[in-house]
DNA sequence: ACCGGATGCAAGTGGGCGCTTGCATGGGCC
DNA sequence: GGCCCATGCAAGCGCCCACTTGCATCCGGT
C-alpha cells in the first residue's frame, strides 16, 4: 500500500500549494510517480482523492495535552505552545488553503474535529482548572483568554513566512515571549516556584 | 465610469468567494450585469482584472490612528481595537482567500502595504511611546505584544464564522476582553483615571 | 443630421480539464 | 506453466476556460 501513500501525499502537497481547483489530477500523476489512470482507479474521483488527502493530513495531527493537574504553569504551557505552533508551523500550507476554500467546498474539511480546535479546548479546560485552583485571577475569561493565546500562535505560524519584515524574533525566541505575556494578562501566580519571566 | 466600478466589485465579490482560479470571466460579467466582452475590452485579461480588483478592495480601507500622545490608554486601545476588528471582518472573505493563494500568485496581493500591515505597524509604535512614557512595563517586548493583540483581533474575525462553537461572545463583547488581557499583559498603568476593567 | 466611441451579441479558437476505454505488460500465487 | 490482478500507455470524449473577431446597436457631442 505504498503507491496509496504517494499518491496521498502528492495530492495533499499539491492541494496546499495550488489549492482545489489549481491541483490537477495529472499533477497529481506525475508528482506522485504514476500514471494518470490509476488515481481514478484507486480513489475514483478527484473530489474523493482530495478528501481523503486532506482528511489523512489533518488526522496525523497528534495530540498534545496540558496536564490535569497544574504544576509549574510556566513550564507546561511553553512546552504545549510550542507543540501547537510547530503544529501549526508545519501544516501552514494546508491551513492556508483549506480557510480559503472552505466556503466554497465545506464538506471537505473537518471542523469541530480540526487540530486547531481541539487544542483550543485543551487550553481552554486547562485554564478552568487553573482557575479553580485559584492559580490565576478569578475574574478570568476563559473563552477570551483561550481565543487570545490561540489567536497569537496561530497567526505568528500562518503569517511568519508571508510577512517577514512584521517578525524580527525566530520562533524559539518568539513562542516564549507570548507565553509570558499571556501569564501576565491571565494573572498567573504559581505556589512553588514562579520567577516573574 | 460606474460601470468599472460594478465589474470591479462583482470581481472582488467572486473572488472572494471562489479564488482565482475558481472566478471565471462568465461569472464575473453576469454578475456585472455586463457582456463578457466588455471585461477584455476594459482591462485585458482575467488576471489584470483581477489584480486591480484586489488592490482596490486592499486600498479603499481607512487608517485609524492612534493618537501621538497617549492619554487614556483603555479608551484609546479599545476605540482602534473595534476598528481594527471590523476591517478585517468586513474583509474577511478576500483576506482568507488571498491567504490561501498568496504562494501561488505573489505578485497579486499587496504585503508590506497591506491594512493588516500597516495597522501592526501603528501598533507598535502607540506601544513604543507608552513604554517610553513609562506606562507600561519597561520590559515589555514590544514585537511580540503587537504580534499578540493583532494575532487576537485577526483569528477571531478570520475564524469566528467558521468556527462558531469556539466564539460564545459576540464581537462587541469579545474584543473589550481582548483588549482588557492586552492590558494586563503589557502591565498597562495609567497616571490618570484608570480603572482595572 | 451625423459621426465616433462604447457596448452588446453570436460565434468560434485552442487548450486544459476530469474522466473513460481498450489493450499491453509484468509480477506474485496455484 | 498458467492465471489474475495491478499498473502503464495511448487515445479520446465532452466540457469549460480565457480570449478573439466581426458586426449590429445605441447614445452623446457638435
């Protein structure tokens, strides 16, 4: 089942960098190596092809979680952020792609089941937790603060590579640098151990 | 010349719906109200058509200001905060889709001179004279603040109509929030009159 | 009244598209 | 060896695309 695979990840590649209607099925053929037919053969159509592609790219997604009960905030939160952001990172073409086209094609994407949003709720419960264990301060939304701190991560990896010039830190200075901001605008406080950056 | 103009939105409109390559020049004149023909007689070809529409859209968005002598931080923060937010909510479908085709077609879309640009740019310079003023930490990393209160604005009005189970407050709600985690963020201060939400 | 420029209309051109068909080929399994 | 399934190859189908051409029409300025 190697020839699947190739022919998956061509697509997927070609998806993200010329979209639904700019990938061709003969693109397709020759990246992955194979003749035209056989895509048609395996997947049937093209509309099924890509569905299938970009459902496979979006599900390798692993998971990273927040751990359930609170330590060094500081600690877990810089290792989860830069999980996501490399997440985000490393599938900006496909992201990209797919937001511009979802409109046009919303069957094809997962939504409630996409990396972004799931790791949005991670956050979001993690930050309840740390609320209810008053490690930040109690008048705290948690929509807003979890929309705030994904917002950020999200549009640092989608744009970094288009607009330049607006990025002067590299990402491993970068992620860092919002994690403090955001225990700051959280009123984060750790019981043990919290130096103030 | 309201002709050009009605060509031009019925281009901008389609193309935000359906891309470049999904706009076609049929689409573009029936929606128009106009012959096909009439659009190669005006402006050449498709992708000149295009290109202009796009620039105008782009152009045609007001700067807001933020004022040279900071005063009321909050009131002030909030008021560009709201404008900022409706721009790129009203532009949304152009944005995401000139996100997803920027790779492909560069030299389409305008980068440094774009109104996101432009208003990070203005940003960070309010940002600039309140850490010179000594109104916000002295620390503060002044990139990477914008690059979080423009990443908050941007997600949300890019992502809020496609995913809505994320977004419980409506907008007029949710941005105060935003700007109030700013605030705490950046350990805003104010000398006169600042109450903490 | 007349002229010229802007527009509409109908038809067509070449090319790329998704997809199909028919047939040759080759490699693993009995 | 003989079979069968997967794949390659070549050709083609109908469709839509961007774009062109030639001609009719209309409308405003003089």
């Amino acid at each position: 089942m190697v020839l699947r695979d190739k022919i998956l990840r061509a697509a997927t590649e070609l998806y993200a960098e010329t979209g639904f209607r700019g990938t061709t099925t003969r693109q397709i053929a020759r990246r992955a190596g194979v003749n035209e037919v056989t895509l048609f053969r395996h997947f049937g159509s093209k509309t099924a092809l890509l569905h299938e592609a970009i459902q496979c790219a979006c599900a390798r997604e692993e998971r990273r979680l927040l751990p359930l009960i609170p330590g060094e905030v500081r600690v877990e939160l810089l290792a989860w952020a830069r999980a996501v952001w490399a997440g985000l990172w490393h599938r900006r073409g496909v992201i990209r792609t797919a937001l511009g086209e979802i409109e046009a094609h919303p069957q094809l994407y997962p939504k409630e089941n996409s990396a972004t949003a799931s790791a949005g709720r991670e956050l979001a419960s993690y930050l309840r937790r740390l609320r209810a264990a008053g490690r930040v301060r109690a008048s705290l939304d948690v929509p807003a603060a979890t929309a705030m701190l994904m917002g950020t991560l999200f549009t640092d990896a989608m744009s970094r590579d288009i607009l330049p010039f607006l990025y002067r830190r590299n990402p491993t200075e970068a992620v860092p640098e919002y994690v403090d901001l955001f225990l700051a605008a959280i009123g984060a406080n750790a019981p043990h151990s919290q130096e103030s950056r």
